[in-house]
C-alpha cells in the first residue's frame, strides 16, 4: 500500500476498520440486530416441532402451556394507578337479573275474524270500501245478488204460505209445514243471514233482489279483498277485521336467558313512538321452538290497548327481572375476564401479589356478575384493567419460558430500572 502524504498517521494506523470510535459504533448496532435475530432464530427451532430434536419439542410444549396459565404478578402501587387498576371485595347478597330484548306489536289471534261468505254472488254495493275503516258488530259490509238467495227466498215464501193455508188441518200436516218453515229459515242461518232480515223477506212477502252481509264482530279492517261489481265464490275471503282492544308483544329471548322466563311474570314494555310511557303486561306465552340461527326464542306478551295507542308494527323493549339469588357472592363485571375457555379473577393477596384464579360464573346482571366456585366472600379483586393485570402475569410467564431455551438466557423484566446505558464516544 502507497502512502499518502496527505493522510495522518492515525487514520492509516485505524484502517481498515476506521478509528475505534467508529468501530465501537459498528459492534453495537450489530449487537442490537444480533440479538433479537438471534432469539427468533431460536424460538423458530424451538418451536417447529421436529422429530430430529425431542428435547426441543418437550420444551416447545412446556413454553406453550406457560403461557396459557397466568402467573402471580407484583405490581407496585404507581404501576396500578397508571394503568388504572381498581379493586374491589367480594359480597354475598341478593342478585336479581334483568334481561331486555327488542319485540315487535301485533294482532291478537284470537281476536282477528275473516270474513269469507258461504254462497257464490257478485257484489252490487260496498258499504266498507277501505282498508282501515273502523266497523261495529251487525254493520253492514257488502250488498250480494245470488241466484241462490233468490231461490232460498221463495221457497222461504212458499213454506210461509203452507203453514198458513194448513192452520186448521191436522196436527201432523201443520206440523210437517212447521218443519218445512224451519228449515227454510236454518239455510238463511247456516249462510250467515241475520234472523232480522229473514223476518223482514217474510213480513213483506216480496223477493228481495240483493241481500246484505254484515259484520259478525267490531273492529278495523285490515285486509281487504273485494271490489264493487267483483264476482265472489263460496270460501273467498273479502274482509279480515281485527280487534285492537288487546294486542301482542312478540319478542326474542336468547338461549341463556330463557331459564329466568316464566309464563305469567310481569314485562314492562317501552315504545320508541311512546317515549316515556310504560305499559305493563303478562307472559302469556312461550313458544315451544328455538331459532337455530340466532339461538333465541319467541315469547308473547299481552298488553291492553287502551285509546288505541299501541298500534301493530311498532318496536318495543321488553324489561323483565329473573329469579333473585338470594345469597350470591357477587364481584363487578369488570372483574371477570372470560377467555372463551375459562373465566379468570386476579386476587390481591395478603403479600400483595394479584394472584389469578379460576373460577365459575353463574347469573349477573350490567354491573355485577354471580361467582358459583372459586372464590370466597370478603377477598379482594381486580375490578377495573384485568385484562391489563393479564397481560403482565402472561408477560412474566412468556419471558420465563423463553429463558430456558438453548441458546437464551432471559428472565421477567425487573421493576427495578436498568441503569442508562453510557454515552457513546
């Protein structure tokens, strides 16, 4: 190599490297690259199960089942009031539940009519034309020519005129024309003609051309199906009145909560076109069935309608309160973290350490959930960030797991800080 006369001497005497100042630089980054690389490396071996290193797949195992097992962990009292830990005590006392879910009004069954006549006929005249309309009992609906009613009257008329052209024959003939009047009268009753207007065909004597059908009950019209000049058959339903004095509630209650429904237990319904406004009502009915796609199912709820404010299609919200447990030991929800598996509490114990534990949930509430196995009254919990106390106790036991692969000499972070690390040069 050819000297430069223009270099010093120390730059010469620090090549090829560069002056150590540089050099210490280099080593460290490379100790900071080489270090995590190196510990991927070695969980990627330790963890990839081979079957050439059994002693690797044994400590694979027991890293993963560390880690699934919560550890007791330390936290100093400025660790918890910056993530924001609270406890609280276990109590034993009443647990009541209430569960809401979301129905829907709608016509009482049992108290919906269809009207569909018993003869063939073409309408002459609507006197209820409009769905909605509000209709009384013996209103009339629909004026009908059928050729059958003409018949049905005149031979009405003709066992009329027998009875009275027999009156002083025999008993058995006037009985025989008796019957003959009756039974004309039964066929006008099996076709729902009111017994009125037979007295009236009968009293004139005349043949009336149409005749009215009328309303059997009060109510709204909510279906209907006919048109002035229409052609009707026996059977077809025209009209379909609904009462809505009384209506139904029908809503959803999902699987879990079915165990706290009665039949006869009182729900408090809240309308969102009533707001304000409650209306009280009974279980009337629970349905036999499961939904299998939302695993919920469908009971019914009465309510009286007065003032006709409850209206069929509006969305409600059913409130009901389960069984009460009388002397359940209780803990804030906030406190019970469910992992899907298991359901985990930290308990603070008398050295301090939060230690987990598992335990068994029963009913609860929006604040306060019920513990049936696992913890005692009087102990004390986490109540607010498990899920950060978690986290820590899984760090401690990851890190110590790690530790004892080949190759890795880790252990649980201290709560000591680490001294700063010196300048660089």
């Amino acid at each position: 190599m050819t000297h430069d006369p223009e270099m010093p001497a120390t730059e010469m005497t620090d090549t090829p490297f560069g002056p150590p100042s540089d050099r210490r630089r280099l080593l460290r980054r490379a100790l900071y690259i080489g270090v995590p690389l190196a510990a991927i490396v070695a969980v990627y071996f330790a963890t990839r199960g081979s079957e050439e290193s059994a002693d690797m797949t044994a400590h694979n195992h027991a890293a993963v089942a560390g880690n699934d097992s919560s550890q007791p962990v330390m936290l100093s009292d400025d660790d918890a009031r910056r993530i924001g830990v609270t406890y609280a005590i276990a109590t034993a006392g009443s647990l009541s539940r209430e569960i809401r879910t979301v129905g829907e009004v709608t016509f009482d069954e049992t108290r919906v009519t269809v009207i569909a006549p018993k003869i063939d006929g073409w309408v002459e005249r609507l006197y209820v034309d409009f769905t909605g309309q509000a209709v009384r009992a013996g209103a009339p609906l629909l004026a009908i020519y059928s050729p059958m009613l003409v018949t049905a009257q005149e031979e009405l008329l003709l066992a009329k005129g027998l009875e009275r052209d027999v009156a002083g024959a025999s008993s058995d003939a006037r009985a025989s024309a008796s019957e003959l009047l009756a039974s004309a009268r039964r066929r006008f009753a099996y076709w729902d003609i009111p017994a009125a207007d037979v007295a009236r065909i009968e009293a004139s004597g005349e043949v009336q051309r149409t005749l009215t059908l009328r309303a059997p009950v009060s109510g709204f019209v909510v279906e209907k199906n006919v048109f002035q000049g229409q052609k009707i058959m026996a059977g077809d339903a025209l009209y379909k009145i609904a009462d809505l004095s009384r209506v139904w509630v029908e809503g959803e209650v999902f699987e879990q909560d079915l165990a706290s429904v009665r039949l006869g237990q009182v729900v408090t319904a809240e309308l969102q076109a009533l707001p304000g406004q409650d209306f009280t009502g009974r279980i009337t009915y629970i349905y036999p069935t499961l939904n299998p796609q939302t695993r919920t199912a469908r009971v019914r709820v009465e309510l009286p309608n007065r003032g006709l404010r409850l209206k069929p299609g509006m969305y409600a919200t059913f409130r009901l309160t389960g069984a009460a447990r009388p002397s359940a030991i209780t803990v804030p929800r906030s406190a019970v973290l469910e992992t899907g598996e298991r359901s985990l509490v930290f308990v603070r114990r008398a050295d301090g350490m939060l230690e987990p534990r598992e335990v068994v949930i029963g009913l609860g509430n929006d604040t306060r959930v019920e513990i049936v196995r696992g913890l005692a009254e009087g102990e004390t919990v986490v109540a607010s960030a498990t899920f950060l106390v978690d986290a820590e106790s899984n760090l401690g036991t990851i890190m110590g797991g790690m530790g004892d692969m080949p190759g890795m000499d880790m252990t649980a972070p201290s709560k000591t800080p680490s001294p700063p690390a010196p300048p660089e040069e």
